[in-house]
C-alpha cells in the first residue's frame, strides 16, 4: 500500500519541503495521542511500564488506510495531502524510536542509553543513504537493462523486486518494512522508465486486486471477541482517546503553520487511521508480556475502527471543504 502510494502519488521534490512543513503537526498530533495514551494508563492504573507502551502504541499513523480516498478524489497532491504523506514518515520514524525505549525497558529494565538512541538514529540516516544512492545511481541503470531485454514483464518484475528489496532492506536495518517499501515507491516515482502506464496498471492490481484486501482480512483475525467482551467500557475509552488525540493534535498543529479550518480538519482526519506499525508495535507488547490480550484486542479494535471509519471522515471533510470553495 505505501509503496504503490510512493511509487505513483509522490514527487520526491514535493516530498522533501512538505517534510519541514509536516514538522509541527507531526510533533503535535504524537504529542496529543501520546499524553492521552499514557494518561489513561494511569486512570486504569497500569504500571509505568504499561503505560507508556499505551502512550507508544497511541502514536503512530496508517495513512494507507485514507490513501485511496486522497486519491479518488485527486486531493493527495494537495497541500493537506502532501503534508499527511510527510507527516506519516516522519511519524512512523518517531513511533520506532519511542518503541526502543518501551522494549529496552521491558528487556532490562532500563531506560536505553544515549549511545543506544544514537546507533538507532544512525541506522536510520544510513538507510536512507543507501537508498538515496541506489535510487540515483543504481535502479536507473537496472531498468535501462530490463528495457533493453524487450521481455514485456521485464519492468514490472524489476518494480516489485525493488519492492520487496527496499522492505527487506529497511528490515534489516532494523526499521520497519512499510518505511523501505515508500522509500522505494518514491525513489521509483523519479525514473520515467518504471513508470510506464502498463507497468503502473499492473502493480495497481497487485496490490489492491489481491495484497491489500489480504492485509485487511489479517487485521481481522486478530481480535479476540472474549477478550474485549471482558475488557469491558476500557475498548470504548481506548477508541475515543486515540483518535481524538491523532484529530485533535493534527488539527492544532496544522493550524499553527498557516492551514485553514477544513485543511486542518483534513489533516487531523489523515493522521487519524492505525494500520501497519501500530500492528507491530501491538504484537512485539504482547509478546513481551507488556500488555495483556484484553489490551491487546482492545487496541486492535480501534485499528479496526480507525480503519473503517477515517475513510468516511475524509471523504466528507474534502467535500465540505470543496463546497465552501464553490461557495465562494
């Protein structure tokens, strides 16, 4: 999904000022989700332990949930949509350093060392030179070569190659997969030669004609219908904690760097969805025996609720804004 996002949405010159622009409302949306994740921690009288983890699993954001409505109704190379794009990078980079901190902690029972921080920044700046690299200097010369095979599949094998090779790249830095994926996706974007219509149509059905509704369905095993049942009024509070702290904290934030009232509505809702990292991030608390399964089901229902509902927000938010502009 962020791949075909990066891949055919994303400039990677756009990209590149809408990060700066993305800043503020990115550091302000976490902001928000975190302190009502750790606040209602406490108010369930977790430990700090657990808590936090709540803080950190409140915060990231799975913009592929409303990339198809951005795009449906050409509103992702918008200015809210570009900024949503930076914003869930840059967010998703935040979100792992705050989760290295919850998993040192639960592993030894300290906070991690400056030094720890540090190599984590560090593998990050190196993949993203890497990247940079092979994508200016590499790939272009990779699809020159397939080109030049005249095998009709030969372009679209390469695209899905580096797919899975940026995924598998960021893996083993470490990062999570969906980060490689985009970062492949928008590299791709800025060689002409790999995206050829054919090859763009074919990469659309893969991902959404059959990937991306396997995502979903996995989403939905999941969740454990005894333990939310014992969970109790704890799953609603969850939901309504953590997108209103995403919505809240987005719109403020863009507020704050010049947006109108439905671009900053359209922001809040954007950052609003959990998908892929929060997954991750859910599954590694389990496992640590962070979190229990009544935690762990409620916090994968408001994935589920996120998902089926920001979509419809979206789409609303964008026509109620697009009316006010006719209006006009």
């Amino acid at each position: 999904m962020l791949f075909t996002a990066g891949y055919k949405e994303v400039s990677l010159k756009n990209l590149k000022s809408e990060s700066i622009t993305a800043l503020v409302p990115t550091l302000s949306q976490i902001a928000f989700a975190f302190i009502l994740g750790f606040a209602l921690g406490k108010i369930f009288e977790f430990s700090f332990l657990q808590s936090f983890f709540m803080g950190v699993a409140f915060s990231p954001t799975g913009v592929g949930v409303v990339l198809r409505t951005l795009i449906d109704l050409n509103y992702l190379s918008s200015r809210p949509g570009t900024a949503i794009l930076s914003s869930a990078v840059l967010d998703d980079m935040i979100a792992l350093f705050l989760l290295s901190v919850v998993v040192t902690f639960a592993r030894f029972n300290r906070i991690p060392t400056v030094q720890a921080i540090l190599l984590i920044a560090g593998k990050i700046l190196l993949f993203l030179l890497i990247m940079y690299i092979l994508g200016r200097y590499l790939f272009p010369k990779l699809f020159t070569y397939a080109e030049k095979m005249h095998a009709k599949e030969a372009v679209f094998s390469l695209v899905v190659m580096i797919a899975l090779f940026s995924a598998y790249l960021a893996d083993l830095f470490e990062l999570h997969s969906t980060i490689g994926a985009f970062a492949g996706g928008v590299l791709l974007s800025e060689i002409p030669l790999a995206k050829l219509q054919d090859v763009q149509s074919k990469v659309n059905g893969l991902a959404h004609g059959i990937l991306i509704p396997l995502f979903f369905a996995f989403i939905g095993f999941l969740i454990d219908p005894y333990a939310l049942r014992n969970a109790g009024s704890f799953t609603f509070v969850v939901i309504l904690a953590a997108l209103s702290g995403k919505l809240a904290g987005g719109f403020i934030g863009s507020k704050a760097i010049g947006f109108d009232f439905y671009e900053s509505l359209i922001f809040g809702v954007g950052v609003m969805p959990r998908a892929g990292i929060e997954l991750v991030i859910l599954t590694i608390g389990r496992e640590l025996q962070i979190i229990n399964q009544e935690i762990f089901s409620a916090m994968v229902l408001m994935v589920v609720v996120s998902i089926l509902i920001s979509p419809a927000c979206m789409k609303w938010a964008i026509q109620a804004r697009q009316r006010k502009n006719g209006r006009q």
